[in-house]
C-alpha cells in the first residue's frame, strides 16, 4: 500500500472541506515520536486572517492494538464534554480528504518532555501541583459516563494477564522473571464489584501537557479500555515514568498517599495501597512485555529504529524492577 503523502495542499483542502470556508495552511510540521502513528502541527488560516493552531493525528496505513483514529476521536469529544482537559477535537478525516484514518484537534501549549518538567525551574510550581491535579483528574476520567463512550474492549487483570502471557510465549524465550510476575498477577486478580469504568490506559508523565500552573491536557488515549480504575493509577507509579527520580513514586514528582487521597476526595472511591502495588506490578511487567515486543519490530526487520532496538534493551531493567516489587 503507497504511504499517502502530508502536505500542506491536502490539509488546506481538508479544512476548507470540514470548516466550509477557504483555509489556507502554514508551519506544517512533523512532530516527533510515533512509529505506528502521525502528528503534525499546523495553523488554518480562514478568510478572516485569524490561525487556528491546530494537530493532525493519523494512522498512515493499518495498525495492530490500541483504538483506531475514529474512536480516539469520539472518546476525547466525551472525555472534553465532561470537563476532563483534553485538545477540543475539530473534524474527523473522511475518505475524501485523502489522508487515511485520522482526525483534527486543537494545539495546546506545552510541555511533554519528563525531563523538563522534573527538573527545570519555570515547572517548579506546577510539580508541586502534578500529584493532586493527576488525582482529580484520574477521578474525572473514571467517573464518564459509559453510555457517552464509543464501543470499548472490557479488559479485566485476567483478560490482561493472558494476553501478555500469549505475546510472551510467542516470542520463544525464557523469561522467568515475567513467568513468576505472571503467576504472582493471577493469584492476586482483583474481582470488580462495580460494573467495569473507562480505563484511559496510558496515563503518566510523558501524556500530559504541563504548563507553568500543572496539567493543561491529557494525551494518547489509543489504549482506551473498560475495566479497573487504579490500572490508571498504577500505571502512572512504574517506576519507568518516574525517569530517575525514584524516591518520588507518582510520575516522578509525588507521593502515593497523596494520590490516594485527593482521587479518594474526588471519586468518592477509597483506595488503599496494596490495590495500588497491585496495578504497579502489573504495570511494570506490561512494559516489560512491550519492550521486547518493540525490541523484536526492529530486529526482525518490521521497523528499523535506533529507539525500538533501546527499548528491546530495556526488558533486563523491567525484569529487575518486577522482582524488586514481588520481594517488597
């Protein structure tokens, strides 16, 4: 299948097609990351001279797991109805405007980059306020209505764990340190009294927007799923998306008590820190897994990255990691 080309007289038509005025398009650019999906940064310019500072988010051919683009689409419209900080979504790609798979939202200012936001001094303030603001608004995600919400996969710890189990073994390797994580994950399986509730599934430092005040936005919901809210939770504590600054469990920048308890004032939901331990288990054997498999794109030749084979390193440290929480 050719690669569908981005420029800017695909993306003027596109927008002057949705917005129904002429548009003109200027700064297009590629951002970076993304192997499997696109983004690229542009202003439209109407009639009247005024940018909109817009972003395209495509597939640019078909793609394996995760949702596809029409359901990220629906899904931050909802989340954005129910007052969750999410880009405002424009327009849906149709087959007319001749991109693939992919939709428009508005550009928020900010930082992604961890790096940045743990350590330089204009985010000072906001990481004093990431820990709380995470917590209110994992409640808020949480707390959407199904019936607002696209058609979701429902994946449970044990749905999860044999999966995960599935990819493992078909890599044909030995890792003992996963099998016993495995094991340790089906014994424990949580049993959902409630009804299962929207799962954002990739929420950490990394998928905000930061600004100098905290979280403008919440990015990447391709792993959207319905099952156990503190995945949510568990997942934004591996010590992966802590990016070196260990003693501070939550992303880096604060303390699981405080999580706990400012999502326990915003749900109503009380949480206590073995669920939690629980989910960061699983977390960080899901990585773990998620490393070798891109580890495995690039040597088999799927996709040639300097950043996949690094990833693919990184399973010894996941496994490390996984036993030093099992021994806790």
């Amino acid at each position: 299948m050719p690669r569908i080309r981005i420029d800017e007289e695909h993306v003027a038509a596109a927008c002057t097609r949705h917005f129904s005025s002429d548009t003109t398009i200027a700064n297009l650019r590629r951002l970076s990351g993304g192997a499997s999906r696109e983004t690229w940064s542009f202003d439209a310019i109407g009639a009247d001279g005024a940018p909109q500072e817009l972003v395209l988010r495509r597939d640019p051919g078909s793609s394996i797991g995760g949702t596809d683009r029409s359901t990220e689409f629906h899904l931050l419209r909802a989340a954005h109805s129910a007052g969750v900080p999410v880009p405002e979504v424009r327009f849906l790609l149709s087959e007319a405007d001749g991109m693939g798979a992919g939709f428009v939202m508005e550009r928020i200012a900010g930082e992604t980059i961890p790096r940045k936001i743990l350590r330089d001094d204009q985010y000072e303030r906001a990481r004093d306020l990431l820990t709380s603001q995470c917590g209110k608004i994992a409640a808020q995600i949480h707390a959407m209505s199904l019936d607002d919400l696209p058609a979701l996969p429902v994946q449970d710890a044990l749905t999860q764990i044999n999966q995960y189990r599935a990819v493992l073994d078909g890599f044909g390797e030995p890792h003992p340190a996963f099998e016993l994580g495995l094991r340790w994950l089906e014994e424990r399986a949580p049993t959902n009294a409630k009804e299962p509730q929207l799962v954002h599934g990739d929420f950490r430092n990394g998928n905000f927007i930061v600004g100098e005040n905290g979280i403008r936005s919440v990015l990447d919901w391709e792993l959207a799923h319905l099952g156990d809210p503190i995945e949510d939770l568990g997942w934004l504590c591996v010590k992966s998306w802590r990016f070196g600054n260990s003693n501070l469990p939550v992303g880096g920048f604060g303390m699981a008590k405080e999580l706990l308890d400012t999502y326990a004032a915003t749900s109503g939901t009380e949480v206590d820190e073995e669920r939690l331990r629980y989910w960061e288990v699983f977390g960080t054997l899901k990585w773990g897994v998620i490393c070798e498999l891109q580890g495995f794109t690039h040597l088999n030749g799927l996709v040639r990255s300097v950043e996949l084979a690094a990833l693919g390193r990184r399973v010894a440290e996941m496994e490390w990691d996984l036993l030093e929480l099992l021994d806790a």
